[in-house]
C-alpha cells in the first residue's frame, strides 16, 4: 500500500476516518448520486473543520503534535459530551 494511503487510513493522523468511510460507503451505495449522500458530506467538512480548529489552537498553545492523537480525540470528545460535528 501506498505510503500516502497508508497516512490517510491512519487514525492517529486522519481524524476523520469514518466520516470518509461512510461517505465513500454511501456513494457506492447509491451509484455516486451526490445529492443523496449530502449529509455525509456535510458531516465530513463538519468533522475536518472542528478537527482543524484544534489542531490551530493546539499550534498557537506550542502542543506538540498539532493534531492529538487517536486516544486523545476520544477523550475530547468524552468530555464534551456530545459530537461537536
């Protein structure tokens, strides 16, 4: 497997990894009819712009690494109580 694809299927690195699985999912399902898979999508772009505000803000706080890890993200998400996205 491709290193590129071997990154993206990383979930340490992709946060979003199921969102694009069911998107990708979706499509296949229904015949890459755009319209019906639009919530997916829309989740997905939700997902990637709450993962990329904490990566920011993790940046300008000097946190290393920018993007918290799998194990991380899940405790972020626990303490919210509620999927941001």
């Amino acid at each position: 497997m491709p290193i590129v694809t071997r990154r993206l299927r990383d979930p340490d690195i992709n946060p979003c990894l199921s969102e694009s699985d069911a998107s990708t999912r979706c499509m296949d399902e229904n015949n890459y009819d755009r319209e019906r898979c639009s919530n997916y999508f829309l989740k997905y772009k939700n997902c990637r712009r709450f993962w990329n505000s904490v990566m920011i803000q993790r940046r300008q706080n000097g946190v290393q690494p920018s993007m918290p890890t799998a194990a991380e993200r899940d405790e972020i998400l626990r303490a919210m109580q509620k999927m941001p996205y």
